[in-house]
C-alpha cells in the first residue's frame, strides 16, 4: 500500500490531480473517523478532514517519502481538530460554580425540565453515549484517546503524529483513561 | 480509601499498554489478589478501555472525495514554470545564452532606415548613391547600408551592399561582392564577418 501512495503522490508532484482522488480514497474514512471523534459533529468534521486533505495537497512537497503517508495527514488532521476546538471554546462552563453562590453550578441555573441531566445520559444509546463521554475529555487526552482506541494506532505513530515524546503520549493516555474512568463511575 | 502505593496504578497503565515487565506485571498481580481496592480500579480501567473501543466505525459521507477534488486549488501556471526551471538547469542556461545572443546580433540589425557609407576619400555621395567615378582606385572595404553603389572605377578590397543594390558595368573589386537584403543573410554575414576578423588574429600573430 505505501508503495501505491507514494506512486500517486509523485504523479500528483508531476502535475496530475487525479491522482490525487485514489489518496483521498484511501484515507477519507480514517481521517473523517478522527475528525469526527475530537469535533463530535458531523459538518464541522466533514469541514475540517477536507481541509486536511487540502492542505496536504497543497504542502505535499514537502512531504518526506520516507516516512508514513498517513502519519503526515494524521498529523495535519488533529492539529486542524485542536486549532477548532480552541476557538470555539467557550468562555464559561456548566460545572463551573456561579459566582457569589455556594455549591451552585450552572446546571442548577438552567429551568430545571423533567429530566435532570444525569438522567438524560443515562438514556442515551450507547454510541451518543461514548461519543459524549469523549468530548468531555480535555483535548489534550481527547486526542490521544482517539488515536489509540479509535484508530488503535501504536504508540510510537501517536508519538509522530502529535510531535510530542513517548513518554508525554504514555502519561496522557494514562490520565486520558483515569478521566474517563472517572466520568463513567460518576454516573 | 486508598493506601496503596501508586506504582501500581503506573503498573495498571502499563499493562494497559501492553508494555509492562515481567517483574511489574509479577508484583501486580501479587497485589491485586490481596487489595480489592486496585481490584476494583484495575477492573474500572478495563471496563472503560472495552468500552471506547466498542466506539461504532464512522465513515466519510459518500460525496467527500468529490467535494475534495472540486476544492483544490488550480495549479498556478508559474509553479509549473518555476519547478520546469529547478528541474532542467542546462537546458535553462542554454535557452538563456541563445536569448541574450539573439538578442545582441539582431540589435544590430539595420532596421533603421538610415544611409550609411564607408567614408572614403574619392567616392562620390549623391542622394542615397554611392559612385566609385571612373579612373579612381579606392582602397579598403566599401560597406553600404540602405543605398545602391555604382562602381565605375576600381575597389581595391571587398563590397557589402545592405537592403540596396549593387551596379557595375566596367568595374573591378579585387575583393568580393556581397548583397545583403535579409535578416538571415545579415546574421550569415555577421557571423562570417567574426569568423573573419578571428581568423585575422590569427593570421596576424
């Protein structure tokens, strides 16, 4: 398969978009998966793996051979993921205490409806509901929780794709488990 | 609550990872069968770990190929240019030497339309004619440019007529007489004119 890729990619260098499609091909489902587990949204995930496949077209010459193809989109993917998260976070959060109040969260400001909110997680589906459950996660652990039990990559590719240490990607997985471990029993 | 040292915990994770010794594999194993506490964490870790990975395979919505392609910058004609260039450095080179040559020798193309003439001391200039009266012996070249020569006498050396006409009934060049109308012949010319003036470099050493 890396022998296939790097064909089309140094047809694509010659000036041949088309060959640029069997790329595509090959990793839209991979890509859109990631995209889709950091966002949780479907069009902001369809926005940003179009982006990615964008600018690894665009930068693709500087792409080394000699290294995984999909290691470089990945990493070109979750940069993108994290840059969106950042932006659109927002300023306040509902666990976050109001201020001049104790122990009043913003869930207690919200009009109380039927359902409280523990509730409502609980009648989830099981796929909204780990879907929820990651996009709790700070991204820093997102990220490398979706790599790993999503795309079940290795360490070492974790480790290449976010340019950080081993040892950084091991701690964070680490806590990123101890995180969700934590969300899951608080229910 | 827990007492435990956390190095088991660490020792949790590594075994998660799939990366844990002998040795700490051995030790938390051991401790586990007498700690319900990590019991209870390590099995919670576990659940968890079964738990994302039950995580359903998205895949792309079916357009995504397509709607890629259609957002990919056309490629600019000066990159195709640019990477032409850096690829083929001779052949670069070559085309530029021919530029800058073709461009100095056509420069010098008389397309101006202005009569010139070797001066000489006893030629005789009327209008845009040149004669060479009858009697006289001139030494040296004769270059004419946009105007006829009328040799009577004698030409003691080679005649180049350009974009004009050469007349002679009587005359005698001891050199050789040339007409020149085109842009080709004019190149032929210069070219031969340089081989020439080298040659007599030589010749003259």
């Amino acid at each position: 398969m890396d022998a296939l890729v790097n064909k089309r990619i140094k047809q694509v260098l010659k000036g041949d978009q088309n060959a640029y499609a069997d790329i595509v091909n090959l990793y839209q489902h991979k890509l859109y998966q990631v995209c889709f587990r950091m966002l949780g949204n479907k069009q902001e995930a369809e926005d940003i793996a179009q982006e990615a496949f964008i600018r690894a077209y665009i930068n693709l010459h500087s792409y080394d051979q000699n290294r995984k193809f999909s290691t470089w989109l990945y990493r070109i993917g979750t940069n993108l993921c994290i840059d969106r998260i950042r932006k659109k976070k927002p300023d306040y959060y509902l666990d976050a205490e109001v201020a001049g109040t104790e122990g009043l969260d913003m869930y207690s400001q919200i009009a109380a409806d039927e359902q409280s909110p523990e509730a409502a997680v609980e009648q989830m589906e099981l796929q909204d509901r780990i879907q929820y459950e990651i996009s709790r996660l700070p991204d820093k652990y997102r990220s490398v929780i979706v790599l790993k039990y999503i795309e079940e990559l290795s360490l070492q590719e974790i480790s290449e794709i976010l340019d950080m240490p081993l040892g950084t990607v091991k701690t964070r997985i680490h806590r990123g488990r101890e995180a969700l471990r934590k969300q899951l029993n608080n229910l | 609550m827990k007492t435990c040292a956390s190095k088991f915990v660490d020792y949790m994770h590594e075994y998660l990872d799939g990366d844990i010794s002998r040795e700490h594999e051995q030790s938390l194993k051991q401790h586990l069968q007498t700690c319900p506490d990590c019991q209870q964490h390590m099995h919670e870790l576990s659940d968890t770990v079964a738990f994302i990975k039950s995580a359903a395979h998205i895949t792309a919505p079916p357009s995504f190929e397509e709607q890629v392609i259609s957002r990919l910058p056309k490629r600019k004609n000066s990159v195709g240019i640019k990477r032409w260039f850096r690829q083929h450095p001779l052949l670069m080179a070559a085309a530029l030497f021919c530029l800058f040559m073709s461009a100095t020798v056509l420069g010098s193309f008389p397309n101006d339309n202005q009569f010139s003439v070797t001066k000489k001391p006893n030629i005789v200039v009327e209008g845009q004619t040149v004669t060479v009266p009858a009697g006289e012996v001139v030494k040296g070249d004769i270059v004419v440019k946009n105007g006829d020569i009328i040799i009577e006498g004698e030409v003691d050396g080679n005649v180049t007529v350009i974009n004009g006409n050469y007349m002679a009934s009587t005359a005698v060049v001891t050199g050789q007489v040339e007409e020149i109308d085109e842009m080709f012949e004019w190149l032929w010319f210069k070219i031969k004119d340089g081989f020439n003036n080298l040659m007599a470099v030589f010749s003259n050493k």
